[in-house]
C-alpha cells in the first residue's frame, strides 16, 4: 500500500528528563526517586545495570541534540520537565536555575522550528513527594496543582502540546502493588498496599483533571491531554469466551482506569465492580465534579498484552504470549514481541470506546542489547531491524488514517539512548546512539532513513 499523511503531520521522536538529561546534582537540582531509589541495597536488582545520574548529558549538550534532529527533519520533540529541577526540596521554594534551563532550552527549540510536547510528570517523582505520602496523599493534588501553575506561567508560550502525566499505570498505581494485585509493586516506594494503589490512582486523575482547568483559566493556546499506553489486550486462547472477555476486563483496568476518567468522566464498571471498596470514598462523585475534557490523548505502544480467565476478582490474570510464551529476551528485540497489527487494533478500540478529539503516538520503538563488557559503547549503528520495525509500524498509522481517525503524530522512542528503570544502559533505544565516556552522538542508520520518509511525507 501507499503511505499517504497529512502534509502538518508531526514526526517526531521522544524521551524523558530523568532518562537522559543527567545533571542530577547540578544547578540546584533536588533528589528524585530513583536518585534515591539506585542507592539503596535492598533494590540494586532493579539498579544493578546504572542509575540516571549522567545518562547522555542531555543537560549539557541539548543544542547539539536539538540540532540533529533538525538537521533529520524532524517536526516534534516529545520530552519531559523533571519536577524536583522546579521543586527541589518542597512544594514552597522554587528552583531559578532549573527555570532558566527549560526556558532556553525550549526556547531553542522554537527557534529552530520543532514542535514541543512536554509531560509534566514522567515517572521522576520528587524524593520529598513520597517522603510526605506521595501519590497516595491527598495533598498530592495540591502539589502537582501548583507546580503545574509554575509549568504553565514559565513555559505556556512556549510549548504547543502538554501532557500532564506518563503512563501512571507504572509509576503511580505500580508503585503500590504488583500486577497481580498480590505482590509489591516494581516501582518507588515498592510498597503493598491495595487501598494505597486505588487512592493514587484517583488522586492522579483529580491532579490530571485540576490541571487541565488550571490551564483552561490562563488562557494559553497550546493544547493539553495525557499520555497512556493501551495496548490491545487479546484472548490467551482465541476459542475460549472467558478469555475474550478476560482480556477486555484486563483492558479496562490497566488502562480504562486512566482512559475512561480523562475521556469520559468514570472509572470503567468491570473495574468498580470488582474494586468499589478499595476505592476512596466518593470518588464517583468527586470525578464528576472535577471532570474536565481533554485536547488529545497520547498513546505508547510497543506490543499487546494477553489475559486469561480466572474464576474470582477481577476474572482475569495476565497471560503469556501464546506464541513465544515466558522466552522474554529476543535477539532481534530485546524483551518485546514486535506486532505492528496491534498498533491498527490499539487505535480502532480508543475510536470506538473513548471518542478522543485527536490521538498522538507518544512512543513506539524498539531496542537492542549493548555489549554488556564495554557497556559505554552504543551498538547496531546500523540498525536495519529498527528500520524494520518503524515502517512496519508506520503502514499501520497510514491504514488507520485511512479510516478517518484523526491521528497527528508519531514519535519514535528514543531521540537518543537512554537510562532505563529496569536495565540501566543495557538496551540502547535511540535514533542516535550515545557513546558514554565522551558523550559523542553518533546517528543511527534508523535516523537517516526516517529523515528520507519524513521528507518524502511531508
């Protein structure tokens, strides 16, 4: 088939503070989770490949970076303010110099043309947040209310697109409990708390909600949603009806908790059925009250997921891919199974069950393995797998378009190579490779081709 978008089409690539910007201590700077988290013992399973102190030293070489992905045509640069640069060590003192760093830095790339959409929150909680009850807090609210305020009055003439949040699925539910609703979760404060992980939840849709009004008050004109990753949660047996329908009760809690709040003002019944007294009292009252809708909704995909049925709540358990079951370390991609069709199916369901204004690919991309005895060395310059990947991919947008659903961007995860919570800088992500002792960039063969499509699509 021919690849056919829309000439204003946003190309572009993505990343997060926390995962390249490095400068962890520079500048006034305060502490995040994972400064904290990489430091200590008991946790090194999940830190035992590096930590996010210096990364690609994005802080110190943005131009450069900025510059590459200009001189590539790119049109959009998807990135994150980290939150304890603006608010080191408490909600009341607010960090000048971490105000003037994304000031010139988006002032840059304006200047050079690229388009910024900017997460407010991406996973890099301030220490002091969790210290003092962190999502799970009702005062959570008022923290994120009034930092997004300084967000907005700083940086509002500057950025086109906001998110307020990145998959809180992983880092705020996730830090509560584990997938199976049983265990701890795998992301700071690792607790094991039920009540907890539903009270963040809520507490992150009211702060998602307070902020978009914030917003909506200042007059700015931009544009403002959220980033989620659904994927399309399909049957662990295709001739099983209760796992059919497992799979769409395991899609309406991992992401309907997110989706349905910020789209249509309630959590999914499947999941309210099952979960109606670990939730906060009143909370389907208060998000009615606080409902407030949304420009666009970003979306992240890699791969589905699997569900099968279980008799007792919530009747349904994540399930291995039927095809390559528990064998997660692949290779060609590292840890995923590449399944382009997935991001057809993924788009076709937000349609059809949410009715988005406009939905932006916020990531999708693959990684491969370092050379775990030079780690410092980027790997697969020339990377035709990643080719391979993204145009398989990108046939799936230009099928969707072609159904009228109103997509306006893509985004290549990752600009560059990066920090990842689970494996250091084992995995190398990005469009330009990064070599860790000198802090070269070195373009990958990915790049150049994307360069040639986006010109030839623009």
């Amino acid at each position: 088939m021919n690849f056919s978008f829309p000439k204003d089409f946003l190309w572009g690539a993505a990343c997060s503070s926390f995962q390249i910007e490095g400068a962890w201590q520079e500048d006034g700077k305060g502490i995040s989770c994972h400064d904290k988290y990489a430091r200590i013992p008991a946790h090194q399973d999940l830190y035992r490949y590096g930590g996010p102190d210096d990364g690609a030293d994005f802080y110190h070489h943005y131009r450069e970076d900025i510059d590459i992905m200009v001189e590539h045509g790119l049109k959009s640069f998807r990135f994150s303010i980290a939150w304890p640069r603006i608010f080191p060590d408490g909600p009341d003192k607010i960090n000048q110099p971490g105000i003037d760093f994304y000031r010139d830095m988006f002032s840059y790339a304006n200047e050079k043309g690229l388009n910024l959409l900017i997460d407010l929150y991406h996973w890099d909680l301030p220490q002091w947040v969790l210290d003092r009850g962190g999502v799970a807090s009702r005062e959570f609210i008022t923290w994120f209310e009034d930092y997004a305020r300084v967000c907005f009055e700083n940086f509002g003439d500057q950025v086109q697109y906001w998110s307020t949040t990145n998959e809180p699925s992983v880092s705020v539910f996730g830090g509560y409990i584990g997938g199976d609703l049983k265990s701890v979760g795998r992301f700071p404060p690792f607790e094991c708390d039920k009540v907890k992980a539903f009270a963040a939840c809520h507490n992150m849709n009211i702060a998602h909600m307070r902020a978009v009004k914030l917003y909506r008050r200042m007059g700015l004109k931009g544009k403002i949603g959220a980033v989620i990753d659904a994927v399309p949660c399909y049957p662990y047996s295709i001739s099983s009806k209760k796992d059919w329908e497992a799979g769409e009760r395991a899609f309406d809690f991992y992401a309907g908790k997110w989706l349905g709040p910020m789209l249509l003002g309630k959590y999914p019944e499947s999941m309210t059925a099952c979960f109606h007294e670990d939730m906060p009292e009143n909370y389907a009252e208060e998000l009615t009250r606080e409902y407030e809708p949304i420009d666009f909704i970003g979306n992240n995909y890699y791969e589905p997921h699997y569900a099968e049925y279980i008799p007792e709540k919530p009747y349904f358990k994540a399930a291995a891919d039927p095809e390559i079951g528990e064998a997660r370390e692949r290779e060609e991609f590292v840890g995923m199974k590449p399944y382009p069709v997935g991001l057809y199916d993924i788009m076709l369901l937000l349609e059809e069950k949410y009715h988005p204004k406009e939905i932006i690919i916020t990531e999708n991309g693959m990684s491969v393995k370092r050379d775990e005895t030079n780690i410092s060395k980027p790997s697969n310059i020339h990377d035709e797998n990643r080719i391979r990947y993204m145009r398989a991919h990108i046939m799936m947008l230009a099928r969707v378009l072609k159904l009228g659903i109103n997509i306006t961007g893509y985004h290549v995860w990752a600009v560059e190579d990066t920090y990842e919570r689970t494996s250091g800088y084992r995995h190398d992500y990005g469009l330009i490779g990064i070599d860790y002792d000198t802090k070269e960039r070195i373009p990958r063969d990915s790049l150049k081709w994307y360069s040639e499509f986006i010109q030839a699509n623009t």
